[in-house]
C-alpha cells in the first residue's frame, strides 16, 4: 500500500469532494423529499453498489475505453440524463396516496429507489472518470500490493466515505419533512420538488461539457 503520508493526503483530499455538495446529494435528498427517509436511504445505499461498478472497471482498466471512444463516453451519458429525467417526471405526475398507506408505499418506494439508484449511478460516465483520474495519484506501484488491488482498496474507501455524505444529506433531508405537516398537500409538494430536482440533474448532466 502507499505509504502513511499519502494516505493521509487521499483521505483528507477524499473527504473534501465527498462533503461537497454534488449530483449524488442532490439525487438522494430528492428521492426522501419524494419518497420519504427510508427510499432515500435505500437511494443511496443504490448509487453505493453501482459505485462499485465504477471501482473494479476502474481496477481492470475499462474506464479508459471513455477516454479512448469519446462516442461511447457521451452515448452513455444522455442514456444517464435520459433516465433521470424519466424519473423525475415520474415521480412528478405520480399520485399522492393517503397517510395510512404511507408504510406499504414507503417499502415498494425503497426497493424501487435501490434499483433505480444503481441504474443511474451505473449509467453515470463522470464517475468512471473520476475514479480513473482521481485514484492513480495515489497508487504506489512499488508497493507489495498490486496495482489493481490498491484500486479495489482505495475506491472502496472513496465510496464509502462519498455515501456517508449523502447519508447525512437523506438524514437533514428527512429532518425538514417531518416538520412540515402531513398534509396530501404537503406530500404532493415535497413528490413534486423531488421530481424536480431529478429532471434538473439530468438536464445539466446532458447539457454539461465533459
């Protein structure tokens, strides 16, 4: 492994861009804003496994194929943006249902948000890139480790520590919806924000430069 003072380095470094708000935080705060607490946990425990994916196609050198085929960096991209904003109108025409069906909701809501969650952090080509530009600079390719373990170890951290971020952020999140009054009103405002903010992300996800 690297030695004590670059792990340190990628620890406080990783801890910077995972605390700072971004698109994952933004995509799971909208999904409990939507869905309720519980959905937005299981969102993010969805974009935690589909981070994975990203991990080991960075540790097998897959994630240079976006670098090299520049058409397969943007094909996948709008097929991202595109499902996030399908989801987003879902949920945004999606009709309220009464408080004393909340609980059997909530439970269908997470386990479709953990399935949706994978799919678009799957689908999501930035944080390939991320990975295959951000974990090199702390690989040691001396080290009695190989190079594709040090990936696997070092994206792991960088995963959880990203989605310990966005578990604070469903938490806050949660707070304000349980001061808000548990109205169908207050229900169809919060299903509507939320549905908003998915359609946003995709938007600037398609719009943004690479």
């Amino acid at each position: 492994m690297p030695s004590m003072e670059l792990l340190l380095a990628f620890l406080a470094t990783t801890a910077i861009f995972a605390y700072i708000p971004g698109p994952a935080m933004l995509y799971a705060a909208a999904q409990t804003m939507a869905r309720g607490r519980w959905s937005g946990l299981m969102a993010t425990l969805g974009i935690h496994f589909g981070g994975y994916v990203h991990v080991f196609a960075a540790a097998a050198g897959l994630s240079v194929l976006f670098h090299a085929v520049p058409v397969l960096y943007m094909v996948v991209k709008f097929a991202g943006a595109a499902y996030l904003v399908w989801l987003g109108i879902s949920l945004f025409r999606a009709k309220t249902q009464g408080q004393s069906a909340l609980p059997g909701i909530q439970a269908k809501s997470g386990r479709r948000a953990f399935f949706e969650s994978i799919t678009v952090e799957v689908l999501n080509p930035k944080t390939a890139i991320f990975f295959v530009a951000f974990l090199p600079q702390f690989i040691d390719a001396s080290a009695a480790f190989p190079v594709w373990l040090q990936f696997v170890i070092l994206g792991t951290i960088v995963n959880l520590m990203f989605s310990s971020a966005d578990i604070a952020c469903v938490i806050l999140a949660g707070v304000l919806i349980t001061r808000l009054k548990r109205s169908s009103m207050a229900q169809r405002a919060m299903q509507r924000v939320g549905g908003g903010v998915l359609v946003g992300l995709g938007v600037h996800l398609a719009f943004q430069k690479s």
